[in-house]
C-alpha cells in the first residue's frame, strides 16, 4: 500500500486517508445499523426458517454470500442437522433436512470443533471437503460461525459462495458482524427451540387427552366429576344409567337430584372422608331416575382435580341386576333350607316311630310269650282229656281254640325272633336245609292240596350242612311258603328249589301267585309293611314275615331278594354264604 501511495502530495495522501476513513466508518455504520435491524427481528421469530429469511437479504447484500444455513449439534456434536438451508431462489429453501454423523466426516468434524468462526476459502482445494458434493453444489468459500449461548455451542450459523461468485473471504470487519449476529441467532434458535418443544409438549399432551378423552367416552362404565356435587363432566355411559338423553342437558345441575333418599346418609358420610382419604372403597348406592325409575349402582369414588380445580370422580356400574338375581337366590335358597329342614324334621320323627316300633315290639313279645304258653298249656291238658273226657263239641271248641292259640303263639314266636335276631347271642348249630325245607314242604302240602296249588320241591343231592340257627331257618323257610301258599290263587304252583352257588346255599321260593309291583319290592321286606288295606284284609297276617325272612338271612350274613312279576308269580331267593 505504501508503495502505490509514493506519489501523492501530503493533502492528497490525507484526503484518501481521510475517505479510507470515512469509508470505514460508513461500513461500521452499516454494519451496526443492520446488526441493530436484525437483532429487532430475530426478537419476532420463532422458526428455524423465518431466522434464516430474516438474515438472508443482509448477509448477500453485505458480505456477497449467496447461500445461508443453520446446523444444529445433537449428542455432544457426534450429529447433527441442518434445520433450514435458504438461498436467492425459493427452490433453495429446503426444510427437514436428515440427521447427519459428525463423526467420520472431514469437514463437519471440523465446523463441530472450531470454537471460533471457520472460514474454508476454496471448498475445492480444502482437504477436508466432500469433493463430491462440492462439484455437486459447486461450493466455493464456506464460512461457518459458532452459536454460543452462554458456555453451550448450538451449532453454527453458515453461509458460502457457490460457482462463479467465486471466493468471498470475509474482512475482520464482516467478522466481528458475523460473531455479534451469531449471537442473537442463537437467541433466536434456543427461542425458537423452546417453543417447538413446547410446542410438542402440547400436542402430545392434546393427543393423550384425547386418547383418554375417548377411553372415557367409550368407557362401558359410568363416569362422572363433580365440583361440590355440581356435574361437571358425564360420559355416555353415565347418561344411560341416569336415563337422560345427553350430557349437555345436565351440566350445571346438582347430582343430588338422583341419588335415591336411602342412599343420603351414606352419600353425606362418604363424602366427608374424602378429602382425608382421597379415594373411597366400592360402595353400594340407589339412584332415582327421572322417569322414576330406580337402580342400584355400585361406585368408587375419588378426590381428583379436574380443569385444574379440586373435584370428585365417581365410577358408577349398574348393578340392579345382580342384586335382583341375589335377592332371588336367596329367596330359593331360604325355600330348599326350608324344605331340607322338614324333610329333616320328617325323617327324625320317622326314626322315632320306628325307634319306639321296635322298643314296643320287644317288650310286648316277651310279656305276651309267658301268658301264652301257660294258656296253651291249659287248652292242651284239657284237649288232651287228661282232667276229664270231653264231648264232642267240646272237642271240637278246644281244637278251635288250639288252632288259634297256635296262631297266635306263632305270631308271638315271630315278633321275639324279630326281637332278638338283630342281637349275635343267637343259638348256633350245624343245620341240614335238605331235611329241614323236606320236612316243612312236607307240612305244607296238606295246606296246599286245600287250596288246590301244586307244591314240590327241586334239591340238589348232597348239599353240605351250614352253621346257622335251626328254628330261625325253619321260620324263614315257614313264612316264605306260607306267603307263596297265600298269595297263589287255585291252580298255581310253588316250587320250593334249594342248590349250592359260589359261595353257598341258595333257597328259592317260585309260586305262580299275583307277583309284587316293582316299586313294593324294597318295601315288603319292612316290618308292617303290606302291600295295600284291601290285600291285607283279603291275605291276613301282620306284615312281619317279609322283615323276619330278612333278618334271618342277615343274621346268618346272606342276603334275601324277589323278581317278580304282577300276576305272574314271584321269586324269593334267599343266599346263605357257607
Ligand atoms: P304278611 O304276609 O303278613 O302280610 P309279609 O312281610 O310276609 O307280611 O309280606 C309283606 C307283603 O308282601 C304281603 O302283604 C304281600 O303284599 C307281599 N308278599 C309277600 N309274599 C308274596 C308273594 N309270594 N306273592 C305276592 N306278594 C307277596
């Protein structure tokens, strides 16, 4: 510079050096004045694109720099991002831009570590450009500056000039420029960052709202948020339950106006512990609709805010139902105690009958025997002719008289053998049913031949002796026939069979009478049981040989049973074990 001024006079040289000057200080000017401007209104803006459509004029009309940028750092400047790209054209604004690695790249490496304004003066020649992208975007001068805000670098703030522009290096002047905006662009980007955040705070915000708004909407569940007991919120499910069209309708009205007068004294407890408790256990309440109709509903109630003010949420579920369906299974199930306890009732007083049965059965067979057998005595002395020869209708009242005593003797023999068999103090011997069932076929056949009945026997040779008592089993050989012999019109049949099985000695009693209807075959074996009055009357007896034929077949461990058939005739199969 000395060298080209050589020439000129004192006042020349102070003349240009006074314009230099001026040109200096006009420049400072214009530079002060825009920084002024820009940072007025990087105050208003609040996106990434608007900062740079803000600088952009200034910087091309100031520095000459065609293209501008923001690039953000993330993580600790391993990426990054450039948010807004603008150039002289409109088809140079490019928005979203995709995340970049810092790491790994030459050039981003460097603009993430200068802490100060990086200038690459020629993209084409610098080492550490993308070459590339460089012919691609024709780049030629990039000037990156740091955002610093406070201690923390946000990025840079860049600019370049591209092809023909050819190689614009800023002066120390632009520099200090470019630092100062930097500055204020880094406002404007941590303003406008916070905003976006906030931004996305309120649209995530929004959007769970929503998402809960609609899960209360669909909830299958009443819903509903008081302020003091003014409904501030129902959901549809609420408005179902109370029977009113829609929610609207309601809003603003108290909810006292549905709850059921019973239900008062409950409500006003419930709702002074909720503050202390802030949620309340599931309660039973009514509600009364406004079509007079009323519920039952089961809430839970919570102290909640609601629009930012304290308010109580209630979950209301219907349960009128369930309760209408317990009141009634109650109902039944107080209806079948009620029957169990009778039928319970019954039974105890049968078994007192049948206790007092068998209490009257013993005692009356042993006063009767005594009496009987010393009258039986006399009657036989005297039909004997051993106190004095009788005449013959004498003899034949006597033979009457011995006849019916003889009855009743068995009768009596009957009841004591019922009496005591249940007892083990029963006499035991070896017994040889051949003879035994021989002998009283034999008695019975004189019986038989009157009423006009065929009675034989099938026996099996050779049948082995058993333990058993004698005189019980002559009884249950005795009642069987007699029953057969009573119970078979003229004409019938009665076979008496006796053959070994398995275990022991089988006894059968086959007659051709009028058979037993199944639903009397259990029952014929109980003591006193008959089949009916008008049979009873017409067959006579006591309805105790069946009971005793039992217990005799128990006494001696074995088992008696009947098939049988109405007007058919009748089995009766006793089993002895051996
Ligand atoms: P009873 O003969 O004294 O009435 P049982 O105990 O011997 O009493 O018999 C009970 C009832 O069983 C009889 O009243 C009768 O109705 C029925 N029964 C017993 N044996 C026969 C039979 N062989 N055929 C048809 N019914 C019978």
């Amino acid at each position: 510079m000395n060298g080209e001024n050589e020439g000129l006079s004192h006042s020349e040289e102070q003349l240009r050096k006074l314009r230099e000057k001026v040109t200096v200080l006009e420049t400072l000017d214009q530079y002060r004045q825009s920084l002024l401007r820009l940072a007025g209104e990087l105050q208003k803006v609040h996106t990434y694109q608007d900062i740079t459509k803000v600088i952009q004029p200034e910087i091309l009309n100031l520095l000459g720099y065609q293209m501008i940028w923001l690039f953000l750092f993330y993580e600790d400047r391993k990426a990054g991002v450039f948010v807004t790209v603008r150039g002289t054209l409109a088809d140079q604004v490019m928005e979203t831009l995709p995340r970049l690695e810092i790491v790994g790249d030459p050039y981003l490496e460097a603009v993430a570590a200068a802490t100060d304004i990086l200038v690459i003066e020629d993209a084409r020649t610098d080492p550490r450009t993308n070459k590339e992208i460089v012919a691609q975007l024709q780049n030629r001068t990039l000037v990156n500056v740091p955002l610093w805000l406070v201690d923390e670098r946000l990025g840079v703030f860049g600019m370049g000039s591209f092809g023909d522009e050819g190689i614009i290096i800023p002066t120390p002047g632009q520099i200090e420029y470019l630092k100062t905006l930097a500055y204020h662009v880094a406002v404007a980007v941590e303003r406008t960052q916070f905003i976006m955040q906030r931004q996305e705070q309120a649209r995530a915000l929004q959007e769970s709202e929503e998402r809960y708004r609609l899960l209360v909407e669909q909830a299958p569940v009443a819903i509903a948020v008081y302020y003091g007991d003014m409904i501030a919120y129902l959901n549809p499910a609420g408005c179902e339950l109370l029977g009113v069209p829609d929610a609207a309708a309601i809003l603003g009205t108290s909810m006292m106006q549905y709850i059921h007068p019973d239900s008062l004294p409950l409500l006003q407890e419930r709702q002074r512990r909720l503050p202390q408790e802030g949620r309340l256990e599931p309660a039973e309440e009514k509600i009364i609709r406004p079509d007079g109709e009323t519920r039952d509903i089961e809430v839970i109630t919570s102290a909640i805010r609601y629009k930012d003010k304290p308010a109580v949420m209630v979950i209301a579920q219907d349960i009128t139902q369930r309760k209408q369906m317990a009141a009634e299974n109650a109902r039944l199930y107080a209806a079948e105690q009620e029957r169990a306890e009778a039928l319970l009732a019954a039974l105890a007083r049968q078994q007192e009958l049948d206790r007092l049965k068998d209490e009257f059965l013993q005692n009356s067979s042993h006063e009767l025997r005594t009496p009987l057998t010393v009258a039986m005595g006399y009657v036989d002395m005297v039909a004997d002719e051993n106190v004095g020869e009788l005449q013959a209708t004498q003899r034949m009242m006597l033979k009457s008289a011995q006849s019916r005593l003889y009855d009743l003797y068995q009768i009596v023999m009957g009841l004591t053998t019922l009496a005591v068999s249940g007892g083990n103090s029963v006499y035991r011997d070896q017994v040889h049913l051949t003879a035994l069932v021989q002998d009283i076929v034999q008695d019975f056949q004189a019986l038989a031949a009157q009423n006009d009945l065929t009675l034989h026997t099938n026996i099996e040779p050779d049948l082995p002796p058993l333990s058993g008592n004698p005189i019980h089993l002559g009884q249950l050989v005795d009642n069987l026939l007699s029953n057969a012999v009573k119970f078979t019109p003229k004409g019938g049949t009665i076979t008496v069979r006796l053959f070994t099985s398995e275990t022991g000695l089988v006894l059968e009693v086959i007659d051709t009478g009028i058979g037993v209807a199944p639903e009397q075959m259990e029952r014929i074996f109980e003591r006193f049981y008959q089949v009916d009055g008008s049979a009873t009357r017409r067959y006579g007896g006591a309805g105790l040989g069946l009971a005793l034929v039992k217990e005799i077949a128990e006494a001696h461990r074995g088992r008696v049973s009947v098939t049988s058939a109405i007007s058919q005739g009748s089995t009766f199969r006793v089993e002895i074990p051996l």
